[in-house]
C-alpha cells in the first residue's frame, strides 16, 4: 500500500510538473512562432522529398530551363530575408528599450509577447528555414522539375509576404509603445480580471466573510515546494478535494505574491493529517507564472499603471501629463472595484467553508496605488489636481467604509497644497477648483491656513 502511495504521490508531481511546464510554454513568446515554423518546415520537407509528376500542363512554363537560376534566386532570396531580420528586430529592440526607460521594463516583456509579434517572427524565421531546406537538398538533375520550380517560387511568395509584415510590424511595434496603446492595453487587461471576480461574485458557490478563523488543534500547515509568483489557482478542483475528504483549506497568501520553497502557505482543517498524495494534490491545484499577470490579478494592473505614472514623474523623465492619464486610468479601475465586494470563500451547499483566501481591500489599494504617485507629485499643482479630481470620482462610487478612505487621502492632499502653493496666484487657482465637480466629499471652499507638514 505504501509503494503504491509512493508512485502515485509521484505520479502527481510528475503531471504537476509537466503541466506547469507547458503552461510557461504556452506563455511564453516561443509558443506561436514555433507553431508556425513547423508549419513552414513541414512544407520545406514536402518541397524536396515528394516528387509530383501529374501535375496540370499550364504551370510547365515555370520551370527554369537555365541550370544554376533556382538555386542562385534561393541564395538571394535567402540573404535578403536575413537581412531583413537583422534590421527589423534591431530596430524594434532599440525601440522597445527607449519605451522601458520611459515607462516600464515589465511592459517590454509584454509587448514582445504579442501575438501579432510572435506571428511575424514566425513567419520570418519559418521562410528563412524553408528556403535553407530548398538550399541544403539539391534537385535531381541539371535544372528542377516543375513540382521544384514551384517550390523554389513559392518561397519567393513567402518573402514577399515577410516584406508585407514587416510594414505592419514596424507600424505596430511604433504604435504599441504609445503612451495611450500601454494604458490602455493595461486598462482592458485588468478590466477583464475585474470581470471574472464579477462572475464569481454572482455564483452562489462563492462568498465574502469579514474574518475565518483556524482552529489550531486540527490545523495541519503546508509548504510550498516551488518558487515562484502565485497568480491564482483551480478553485474548484481544490473544493472537489476539501469536499471529498471533509477539509477546510485556508490559503495563508495573497494572489500576486511571490513564495519561496519550504514556505508556509496554507492549513488545512482536518481530523487527521493529510497524506502526501493528497498535498500533492492540493499544491498542484496552485497556478505560478512568471512576473506579473495583469488578466489573473487586477491589482498587477493598478501597480503597473502607478509605475507608468511615477516613471514619468521622475527627473530624468519629467512627463506629468503621463502621470494624469494613469490617474485616470486607475480612477475608472478603483470605480469598478467599488461596485465588488470581492469574495474570499468557497462555499458548499450547507454553506459550509471548503476554501478560504485573503483579498486585499479597498484600503490598502488607495495607499498602495496613490501614495506612490503623492510623493514624486507633490511639487506638481497638475498632479495634486487631478489627484483630488480622482477623489471627488470615486467618492460617488463609496459606502461608509470607503466614503471615510477616500475622505482621508483627499483631506491629506488639501493640507498638502496647502502648505506647497502659497503665492496668492496659486491658492486662488487652486481654490476656485476645490469644490468643482459632482462629488460626496466634505471640502471647505477656503485652502486651511498653517497646514501642518506631511
């Protein structure tokens, strides 16, 4: 019994492992193009070893009659598409470097994944592989047959369509480091986080609790046996397991945070300890990616966008106007966030607790989002602005709890501009615009007077 144990606690983490892997495959920027090389490989192999002699009379006249001309063109079609290579990623590497600086080097890696990217990779390398097989398998005689003739064109096709991509991967590449492309491709990833807790949050199966405390005489603790960011994980093979073995998993993590090995990550409620094969289980239920995934986890989205904004703030940069239209965007993402009570339980039918996770609140996210982008902006009147504007936003979207945050962080930014923009040319700027605008907020019309210093 115990060996069988054994092979199948193996077993477990052999698949775990296998799919994990495949899972940073699919995830990285090989996945695409590797699929459309083949796909060129394969007819290169098709080009040199099928030998069709049926084909129709009308394409004998693309035969080459010259010996030396089919293999001559495939030179210079293959030195041509080389070139092109060199010079299209060169100049998008030197781009994409420029956009990092300025912004983010997590939005690099981001950018080079792009599906669109990964197809124009593939179809260049694919034609340069297609015709190096054309090259290395000579045809049988002094000149190609018809079928080898029509390879040998066919790969002139093939070039001319990577000259084709090549205009429209300049053009995208160009328009993909565009302030306004990065935001809002950041805006649309973290919108469609937001969406999946919305589904969850209408399932029945789902709950919010305030507190789930664990019973220390049946809690048993598990460690992580990987490194690695922990985007999210399979809720409802892990409430299937805490069903089907009468547990209660309470995840010790935050998703988005990054665990190291023989780290304590969760308890499990439980008569008896659980065994190794189900640990294994349970672990393999975890999803790791690497970096930061924006489409798991929307606050990956709203730290992004705060990175984008306090980069443009920096000396080196010097770019407020970046800054405002990252505000705004995390101003329409924390207006959606208000309308959710995220949940953090999985429940069964009796309502009885099978998963329980933490969620960060509301709290934590003004300060998280928004004290970062205060503290390089607080000599720039723009940024404290359109931070107060982003306050009276949100205020129309808060309950109690919220409303008395957001009360918080606009109170602390008027004491700021308070005690920063004294001049009577600024206080009369600023003043004319503090109770501007639909909002719930309690704002004197009048900057307070002897604004303690921050």
């Amino acid at each position: 019994m115990g060996y069988i144990s054994t092979r199948i606690s193996h077993l477990t983490m052999n698949t775990s492992w296998m799919r994990e892997k495949f899972q940073q495959f699919r995830d990285s920027i090989t996945y695409l193009t590797s699929l459309i090389i083949t796909i060129y490989v394969v007819l290169g192999i098709a080009a040199v070893s099928l030998e069709v002699n049926s084909l129709p009379d009308f394409l004998h006249f693309i035969k080459f009659d010259q010996p030396g001309t089919a293999r001559s063109l495939l030179t210079t079609l293959m030195a041509g598409m080389i070139s092109l290579l060199v010079f299209s990623f060169s100049t998008v590497m030197s781009v994409l470097t420029q956009a990092g600086s300025n912004f983010s080097n997590k939005l690099v890696f981001v950018i080079m994944t792009d599906k669109r990217h990964q197809q124009v990779l593939g179809h260049y390398l694919g034609t340069i592989l297609y015709l190096l097989i054309l090259l290395l398998v000579p045809a049988i005689g002094n000149t190609p047959d018809t079928w080898r003739s029509l390879a040998v064109y066919l790969g002139a096709v093939m070039v001319i369509n990577s000259l084709a991509m090549f205009v429209l991967f300049i053009h995208g590449a160009s328009q993909s480091v565009q302030i306004h492309a990065i935001t809002q491709r950041l805006l649309v990833s973290t919108q469609q986080s937001l969406d999946k807790l919305r589904k969850r949050q209408e399932n029945d199966a789902y709950a919010y609790r305030v507190d789930h405390p664990i019973d220390p005489d049946i809690a048993h603790v598990i460690y992580s046996r990987d490194s690695g960011y922990i985007q999210s994980a399979n809720f409802d093979a892990l409430a299937e397991l805490a069903r089907r073995h009468d547990l209660t998993i309470h995840l010790g993590f935050s998703f988005g945070d990054f665990v190291v090995k023989r780290f304590p990550i969760m308890s499990v409620e439980s008569e008896t300890p659980p065994g190794d094969v189900l640990v294994d289980r349970i672990l393999g239920c975890l999803e790791y990616v690497e970096g930061e995934s924006t489409e798991d986890h929307y606050v990956n989205g709203l730290t992004q966008l705060m990175e984008v904004a306090i980069k443009g703030l920096s000396p080196g940069i010097n770019d407020p106007g970046t800054a405002r239209l990252c505000i705004h965007q995390v101003t329409e993402l924390l207006a959606q966030r208000l309308a959710l009570t995220p949940c953090n339980m999985r429940v069964d039918e009796q309502g009885r607790c099978l998963i329980c996770w933490q969620e960060e609140g509301f709290e934590s996210l003004m300060f998280r989002v928004f004290n970062p982008i205060l503290h390089y902006g607080e000599k720039d009147l723009s940024i404290c602005l359109s931070l107060l504007k982003a306050f009276k936003t949100l205020s129309n979207f808060a309950m109690a709890e919220d409303h008395r945050v957001i009360q918080a962080h606009t109170d602390r930014i008027i004491a700021l501009m308070a005690q920063c923009f004294t001049t009577p040319l600024e206080v009369s700027f600023i003043e004319d615009r503090l109770t501007r605008g639909m909002h719930r907020l309690r704002i004197a019309p009048h900057l307070p007077v002897g604004a303690p210093s921050n």
